[in-house]
C-alpha cells in the first residue's frame, strides 16, 4: 500500500524533474481509507512545494496519510515550512522516502512532524527516490556538482575528425542543446573554442536558466572576439587559468565582463599530447563552478578533457551520441586517445564504468543515443 502511493508520488515528482531545479523534484500524494484525494508535485524554486498543494483539500486532510519522496521542509524559505503547514492541517501520518540532505532540513522536519504526534515512516522506495534526484543528493552530500560529459562520436570513436565539425545529424544536436538547458554550468576547453567557436547557450533560449559557461584556457590564449563571450549579461563566463597566465589578456577579459580564476594545475601533464603543457585541476575546476552556486556541469569538450573527466572518475553521466558513419581514426582523436597506452598494451580504462541499471538509449533520426549513469569501477 504504501509502496503503491509512493509510486504515485514519485511519478508525480518526475512532472518538474526539469524545472524545478535547483530545487529537488518532489511529487505529494494525499490519501485517506485508501482513496486519492489530491495530488500535486514541486513546478519551480518559488512556487508552492508539493506538500502545500495537496493540503489546499482543508478540512478533509484530518485524519489522512501524505506519501511525499522527500523529507518535509522545517525552515523558512520563498515559502513557509512545509512540517508546519501538515501539523496544521491535521494530517495523522507522512510516508518520505528520504531525508532531506539539506542541513538545514536533515531529519528535522520528521523531528518537528513526530514532536507534534504525526506518525513518520521513512525509507519506503528510498533509492529510487535518490534517483530521481542524483544532482540535488550528490550536491548537498559533497558539495561537488553532478558532471554531465556529452560526446558525439562516428563508429569508429572519432570525437574530433580534422576538418570536420559536425559528426551527428541536426536532431543530435538540438538534443545536446537542451541538455544545456537542465545544467547550471556548460565547461570546455580553449582548443574546442578555438576550433569551433562555439556560443555555449542554451537553446531554445526562452525560458531557460542563466547558464555559467566555464573555458579551460592555462595560457589565456582565447581570442576576444571568441562568440562564447558574447551574451555575458545573460550568461556569464568564467575562464579558468593555471598560474603564472599573462596579465595583459587577463586584464582584457575582466574589462569585458568576463572572470577569470586561477586554479591549481596537475604536477604531471594528464595527457601525452603536446598543446598541454599544465592541465589545470579539475577537482580545483568543480570546486569553483560549486563555489557560484552550480549544481550540475555539462562538459561538452574535445577528446582530451572529455577523456581527463572520465579517467579521474569525476563524470557521472555520459551522454553518447552514435553517428553512422567511419571517420578514420588518428591519434588523438578518439573518446580516451588522451590517454597513453604502454607499448604493445592497451589504454589504461577510466576509473568509471556504464551503469547497466540505468542505461538507456534512443534513436535520434539516424544516430543512436546512449544515456549512461556512472559509477566508480570495482576491482
Ligand atoms: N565530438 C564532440 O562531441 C566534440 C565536442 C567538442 C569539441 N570537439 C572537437 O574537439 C577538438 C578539440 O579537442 P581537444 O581535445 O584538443 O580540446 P578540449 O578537450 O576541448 O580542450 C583541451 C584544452 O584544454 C586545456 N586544459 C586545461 N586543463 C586541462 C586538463 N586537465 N586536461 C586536458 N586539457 C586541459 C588545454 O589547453 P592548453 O593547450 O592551452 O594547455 C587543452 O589543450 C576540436 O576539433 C573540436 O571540434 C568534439
Ligand atoms: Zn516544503
């Protein structure tokens, strides 16, 4: 029973897994003798929270259970506390699949809820309610954000054909578009806008959240005309350099608008390739994309630093997009040619690994999606 109604409540949360961010995505289900009488799930920051609305019933709510997959809030935010509210209404029992991990909830709704003498269950479907929000979990656990890599590649794992820009057709393309609209931060690399150009905004544009466009560039060679500069009243840049960068373009960024932070480097080079001379940290990197507030990060990069995510174990989801095509392979430019393989041995593997439990794939026109989680590799 309260399996089923839990259920129900997750399904429900899934309707603002999209908008509600930077918010957890919950869904409420409120029931009495076993029957529904509301439903309602969390749109967006700022509008009422799941609870709220199915309590607008009043009266009818004494006596009832409420089925929610997240632990309810006990302090003031853009809206009153939602362990307050139940209390009021008369509600006898809250199923939560989960504590909430922000501290400044952490159990003490469910305190708040059983000093008042509302009876609390907790733990019912609490994985899948994790799943269901992995950034907001692994956010407010860690402090890091959630890493998404997305990759497009031919067959024969080309990501960077010479010459070529586009591997996948148009419908892969405007589907990467939007993953950049469900991140709060996009990352890449100078040699991928140096390459391309590319404007790293979100698009469809309306309705979409301001979106912090990170460059990896050591030297502080980007151009200042590069189109990832424009556009920083609405979506502002930061380019990360190692130390030592030259004062004179830094200058020039910040008198554009753009940030620029220095980040520690990796004491030896992460990649045999030459143009890269002190990769910079990426824990360093994560931390200063957590530092404004960023809970998820697209990295959308060439092969050199989609490879240096994946190998030091930093990615959780990889998005593959699969072109039909051969492209011929040349060093360096396939998903982990970054990496050196000993003489007459084989790449050294990432330290992460496609969660089978969670893949999924799709067609897109003629290119094949595939959607991993990731997890830590054992063994
Ligand atoms: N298929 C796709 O999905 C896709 C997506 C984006 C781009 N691309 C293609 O990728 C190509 C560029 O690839 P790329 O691998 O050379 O570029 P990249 O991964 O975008 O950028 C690499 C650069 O980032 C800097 N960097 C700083 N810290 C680093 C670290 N820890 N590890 C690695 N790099 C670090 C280095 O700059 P310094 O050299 O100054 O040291 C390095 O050259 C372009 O041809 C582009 O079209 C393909
Ligand atoms: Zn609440």
């Amino acid at each position: 029973m309260d399996d089923r109604f839990l259920r129900r409540a997750l399904e429900l949360a899934r309707l603002g897994q999209y908008t509600a961010p930077p918010n957890p995505a919950v869904g409420a289900v409120l029931v009495r003798d076993g029957r529904v009488l509301a439903e309602g799930f969390h749109a967006r920051a700022g509008r009422p929270h799941a609870e709220a609305q199915v309590l607008r019933v009043g009266r009818a709510a004494r006596g009832a259970t409420l089925y929610v997959n997240l632990e309810p809030c006990c302090h003031v935010g853009r809206t009153p506390p939602c362990a307050e509210r139940i209390i009021a209404s008369g509600v006898r029992r809250v199923v939560a699949s989960h504590p909430d991990p922000d501290p400044r909830v952490r159990g003490g709704g469910f305190d708040r809820l059983r000093s008042a003498g509302v009876e609390v269950t907790t733990g019912v479907l609490r994985e899948e309610a994790q799943d269901l929000n992995p950034s907001f979990f692994k956010f407010l656990l860690t402090g890091t954000p959630w890493v998404t890599v997305k990759a497009a590649t031919s067959v024969d794992g080309v990501m960077a054909p010479p010459g070529t820009r586009w591997i996948t057709r148009p419908r892969s393309r405007r589907h990467g578009r939007v993953l950049r609209r469900e991140n709060d931060a996009i990352l890449t690399g100078i040699a991928t806008v140096t390459a391309d150009d590319p404007l790293l905004t979100p698009r469809p544009r309306r309705g979409s959240r301001p979106l912090l466009r990170v460059v990896l560039d050591p030297s502080l060679r980007i151009s200042p005309r590069a189109r990832v500069l424009r556009g920083l009243d609405r979506d502002p840049v930061l380019v990360v350099c190692a130390p030592g960068a030259p004062a004179a373009p830094r200058h020039r960024l910040e008198s554009l608008g753009v940030e620029v932070v220095e980040a520690t480097v990796d004491s030896a080079p992460a990649s045999p390739s030459e143009g890269v001379t002190q990769p910079i940290a990426l824990a360093a990197v994560l931390a200063e994309v957590a530092r404004r507030g960023a809970h998820t990060l697209l990295v959308e990069a060439g092969p050199r630093l989609t490879s240096a995510f994946l190998q030091q174990g930093l990615a959780d989801r990889l998005v593959l997009y699969l072109a039909p095509r051969f492209l011929g392979r040349a060093e360096g430019t396939g998903l982990f040619d970054a990496t050196r393989a000993p003489a007459g041995g084989r790449r050294e593997l990432p330290r992460v690994q496609p969660e089978p439990r969670s893949a999924r794939y799709a067609r897109l026109g003629p290119d094949l999606l595939a959607d991993f989680r990731l997890a830590e590799r054992r063994g």
